[in-house]
C-alpha cells in the first residue's frame, strides 16, 4: 500500500499512471469530475493501446468537462468507453485492473493531480485478493456500470447548451439546479433505488442497452463508410446504418459462423473482448476484401433495404394496403425468423414443409388483422413507433411492452429492425444477431 499525497510525499498520479498502464490489460476509471485540463490517463491509454472505460458524473453543474466527452466520441472505438451516472457518483477510483488501484480523493484535473492537497492510497491486487476487497472493488464498478448512460453526439450538445446556462445562471444557483434540462433522469441515491418501480426500473435498463449497442453501430458506420474500409461492390451513397448492419450481419453469420452455435460467439468474446478495437479492425479488413459469397448482403442492401424505406416512409405508411405490408414484414429478419418457428395449422397453412416466405407472409397477414387493446391498427402502431414523438427507444418500449400500443409477437428485435430499416441515417438497424455479432466483435453490450 501506498500514500499518495502528491507534493508532500512526491507519489504523484501522474507517476501511478506513467508506471501502471503500460502493465494492465486494462483501466477502469470511476471520477467525479473531469476537466479539460487533464488528460493524461487518457491519452496514455491511447498510446499504449490499453482499453478504458470511464464513469463520469452528470448533473446540472457540468462536472465533466464537454472536451472529456468529445475525446471518447472521437475515438470512435470500443475501446474507448465513456458513461455518465447522474447525479450520485462521487466516487474517485482508478483500477489498472491485473495490477492495482488507486482509492482517494483526486478529480481529473490539473489542480487536483498537481496543486490541491489530496490524499489517497495504491493499492495492489495482490494485496487485495488477501481479503474481501478485490470483489467489493468489483462489485463497486457493477454497481456503477448498472447506473451509467450511454453518451452520443446529442449529450456533447447538451453538455454545450447547459455549460452555457449555467454560467449565466451562476448568481441564482439554487432556481437553475431545479429548472436545468437534463438529458439522463435524475439518478436516485442508492438507499432508494428499490422504491422505484419495476416497469421504470425495466424501461431505464432498456434505454441504457438500446444506446450502447446503437452508439458501437454508429461508430462501427463511421469506419465502414472509409474508402479504405468500404468493399468495390458498395456505392460511396449507401445509407452508413444499412451498411453497418450488414457488416455485422455478415461477420456473424460468415466470418465467426455464429448460427452455429452460442459457443462460437462467446469463444469470440472471450478472444477480442481485450482489444475490440484490433477485432474491428481485423474483421474491417476481412469486408474489404470481400474474398465471400456476399449476394444475400448485396440483396438486403440494393432490393429489400430501398424497398423497406419507401414502404415505411413517413407520408407512405399510412396508405399501405394488406398486401403492401405483408410484402415489407417479408424483409424483416428478426419478424420471419419468429414466422418461421410458427406451427403451419396455426398460420393457416397445410402441414407439409413451407418455405420461410410463406409463412412470413401468412403471419403477417394475421398481424394485419390484430388491434391493441386501446384499439390501434398496425399502421397506427407502426407510424407512432418510427415517426412519433419523443424519444425513439420510449416508443420501442411502449410498444413492447405497454397495453395501448403493444401488437402480437412483436418484440424489441423486430422494432429495433424496422425503426433501423425506415431510418438508417438516424438508426442503424439493430436486432439480436446484430447484439450476437456485436459481442462476437469483443463489444460488452448486453441483449434487451
């Protein structure tokens, strides 16, 4: 164990940080407050190629410095994690994990690291796995990862907008704490976590899943549409969400063979899990290439994709007939996979063998026919999901999960593909083999 009290001992972070990362395999990171000023455990994550993970603060206040977040969003890399616990993280920790952890009471900033009177102690993991407080250090990171959100371009900006208003509302503190827009609900303290209720509990967990998987989607676009990355046979125009799908889909299905069986996926986690980054970057190598049957990727991209979109548009929806619909249900993975586990007597159809077509088609014509119990059609349903107000994964959930908006045998799979489908450019289509691809990647998102 050691004191680290910076100037009055001469044991600094930023010596912790130039003699520990080079030795972990990776850093995990739970402080405060982060300001534009320091960088440094950072930039030498970067430099070593060390995976990080960093829990920042959100409140009214703007404890974490925008810069810090657009730092992790320019990455572009999963490598590279950044989430925000509203409002009750004060916590300063940093884990090189396989090698130790400093505990103290040091933010992530130029004063604190250099100037302020801090005091904290290193711990190593040798030391800690004498007793109980390896897994108690362990169980602290679930316990914030569990409340953690997921940043995107949209928080940078409100990030901007509420530094801004708070400095013009800096003599009248109190009134601005209680009218600030927030863009994450307002975390509640751990005391009362079990008062709130199970179906919010069960949205929140939802929310915080459908951002992450859809921020490694986008970054995931943002690599694909390179000209170094993007295959001869995919037009420079190509919707970046459709594309990046189809990357996924492909490096399941083709590359890790994941159909085959979960074992393939989790044997692929447990390989590229500690460097996701050289995983992308292998398998990005892979689709440039190209050297695979790629017609039922260019399929989807060039016929069922543009069909999808002209379908499910948002001045088209509303006039679609039976037929119109059934054909687009048709394109959906996730909706004629469920088909074509469905009985045939069931759907109407003869038991001998059917092919997948006809029994998508079959069951969507029953969908067709279905109302919510607030009485919505499927169209209804389907424009409040991809065109309705609000946030999109609400909409999702509502429609999973509550009675006026919820339809038979459509659940967060079949949504996430159809908003994906109608709006690409926003939402990268997204689905459970998407999830399966995206962990095989090495990307810790979780299913929904």
């Amino acid at each position: 164990m050691e004191l680290i009290a910076g100037a009055i001992n001469k044991r600094r972070l930023h010596n912790l940080v130039a003699q520990h990362t080079s030795e972990c395999s990776e850093v995990r990171a739970a402080i405060a407050y982060a300001g534009r000023d320091n960088l440094a455990l950072l930039e030498a994550c970067q430099r070593l190629g060390k995976p990080l993970t960093y829990y920042g603060r959100y409140d009214h206040t703007v404890p974490v410095h925008p810069a810090v977040v657009r730092w992790f969003l320019d990455q572009k890399s999963p490598n590279f994690t950044c989430r925000m616990v509203p409002d009750i993280l004060h916590a300063k920790v940093i884990w090189w994990v396989g090698v130790g952890a400093y505990i103290g009471s040091a933010n992530m900033t130029d004063r604190a690291w250099v100037s302020n009177i801090e005091a904290g102690t290193f711990l190593r993991e040798e030391d800690m796995e004498k007793t109980s407080m390896m897994e108690e250090l362990r169980t602290l990171f679930d316990v914030i990862d569990a409340r953690g959100e997921v940043i995107d371009e949209a928080f940078h900006k409100h990030l901007l907008d509420l530094q801004k208003l708070s400095k013009a509302a800096s003599a009248a503190a109190y009134e601005f704490e209680q009218k600030a827009p927030r863009f994450f609900p307002k975390g509640e303290g751990l005391a009362s976590v079990d008062q709130q209720s199970a179906v919010e509990r069960g949205y929140q967990e939802f929310e915080r899943r459908w951002r992450e998987s859809l921020q490694a989607l986008r970054d995931i676009a943002d690599h694909l549409v390179l000209e170094s990355n993007r295959p001869s046979w995919i037009p420079a125009d190509t919707p970046a969400g459709a594309q990046a799908d189809q990357f996924v889909h492909a490096y399941y299905y083709r590359f890790v063979e994941g159909h085959r069986g979960g074992e393939r996926v989790k044997a692929a986690f447990a390989k590229n899990s500690a460097n996701p980054a050289a995983a992308l970057r292998e398998a990005l190598a892979w689709w440039k290439a190209a050297d695979f049957d790629y017609e039922g990727e260019r399929n989807t991209l060039f016929n069922w994709a543009p069909k999808l979109r002209a379908l499910l548009a948002k001045d088209r929806l509303s006039t679609l007939t039976s037929e119109e619909f059934s054909s687009a249900m048709s394109m959906v993975h996730a909706f004629t996979d469920y088909a074509s586990k469905r009985d045939n007597v069931e759907l109407g159809l003869s038991a001998e063998r059917q092919d997948r077509h006809a029994k998508a088609l079959a069951h969507a014509g029953q969908l067709w026919e279905t109302r919510t119990e607030a009485g919505h059609t499927p169209l209804e349903v389907f424009k409040y999901v991809i065109w309705g107000p609000g946030a999109v994964e609400r909409r999702i959930w509502n429609a999973a999960r509550t009675s006026q908006w919820r339809l038979p045998w459509l659940q967060f799979s079949t949504w996430g593909e159809v908003v994906g489908w109608a709006r690409a450019d926003d939402y990268p289509p997204r689905n459970d083999r998407t999830l399966k691809g995206l962990r095989a990647l090495g990307y810790p998102v979780r299913g929904v």
